[in-house]
C-alpha cells in the first residue's frame, strides 16, 4: 500500500510541475504576441506614413516645378503640338 501511495505521489508531483511549466510557456507565449501585435500597429502606422509621403513626393504639381525649375523644361507652343488620331 505504502508503494502505491508513493507512486500516487510521483504522480500527483508530475502532474503539478507539468501544470506549472504549460502556465508558463503559455504566459510568455502571450508576452510575445502582445509585443508582436504592438510592433504590427506600429508598422501599420509606419506604412500608412509612407503612402502619404510618396503620394506627396508623387504629386503633379511637384513634378510639374521641379521639371520647370530643374530641368528647365516648358510647356510647348500651340505650334509645336501635332493630334495624332487613331484608327479602328
């Protein structure tokens, strides 16, 4: 009796400890996701920046000054134009 009392024991004593270890992992499992969604937020943040600058840097408007500043390139004269129309 005293042999199955001490198995029982054992036992009880791995159950426990197993217990204890999957709380933990699953604990710091959820550390880790909480810091990962963090960092996706952020980079969402970060994306939705990058879009509004590239749409900025992408404007018309801005390319149209710096062609005219830069390069020193000007709309053509009404002469200069030539309609071309396309055939079916």
């Amino acid at each position: 009796m005293a042999r199955v009392n001490l198995i029982l024991l054992l036992l009880a004593v791995a159950c426990a400890l197993s217990t204890v270890n999957a709380n933990h992992r699953a604990r710091k499992l959820f550390v880790e996701l909480e810091r990962e969604q963090g960092r996706m937020r952020s980079l969402e943040v970060e994306w939705g920046q990058l879009q509004l600058e590239q749409s900025t840097w992408a404007g018309s408007a801005r390319i149209e000054k710096i062609a005219r500043d830069k390069l020193r390139m000007k709309p053509p004269a009404a002469a200069q134009i030539i309609v071309i129309e396309a055939t079916k």
